[in-house]
C-alpha cells in the first residue's frame, strides 16, 4: 500500500460536504445558527463568511472559534493529538474596472 494520500481539490471537497449534509436532510445555505453561533477565528474575532460560514457551521462544535496553524504555533501551543484541521477556503474580493475588462489579453 503507498504512502502517498491522494489530494482532493477544493470543489470536491466543499460539493462532498454539501452531499453529506443534503443527505442528513440539512440545506446548509439556509440559516441553522444563531448570531452567537457563527464560525469565528478565536484570535481575531472575525466572522468567517460566504462558503467557510457553511464549512465550519455544519461541523457540529459546541464552540465555533478557530485557529489557523500558524496562530497555534504562535501562542506556543498545540492542538489535542486527536484533531484534525478543517477546511477553510481564502478568498477576497477584487476589484475590477471596466477598463480591466475591456483589454485585450495577452
């Protein structure tokens, strides 16, 4: 058996969360959560927000505060030997104008 583990790319793994939520009955688009519920980072205390608010509320936590890798090693920490990351998807906004669109491409 090889070492090697196969490497899901993101769209697989968000449509498989999806499909995994579908089938418990669960449409994770609509709102289960309370205000005081909503996947946070526990450094920053910012919200997470469009497909990461899906990701990580439909986790089942008591607690929706989260750390990235690097903020653990930051504090000096370490998290419990049985837990695993989660997936949290970067994106950002970009600005466009009409005249980025209307270039030609090269």
């Amino acid at each position: 058996m090889s070492e090697t583990k196969e490497r899901k790319d993101v769209y697989a793994i968000v449509t498989e969360r999806i499909i995994q939520q579908l089938e418990k009955g669960v449409a994770p688009w609509q709102k289960p959560w309370r205000a005081d519920q909503v996947p946070k980072n526990l450094i920053s205390g910012r919200p997470y927000r469009g497909i990461n608010l899906i990701l990580l509320s439909t986790l089942g936590y008591e607690h929706n505060l989260f750390l990235s890798k690097k903020q653990i090693a930051a504090l000096g920490a370490s998290a419990k030997e049985k837990e695993r990351p989660h997936l949290v998807v970067f994106w950002k906004w970009v600005e466009v104008s009409d005249e980025d669109v209307s270039a030609p491409h090269s």
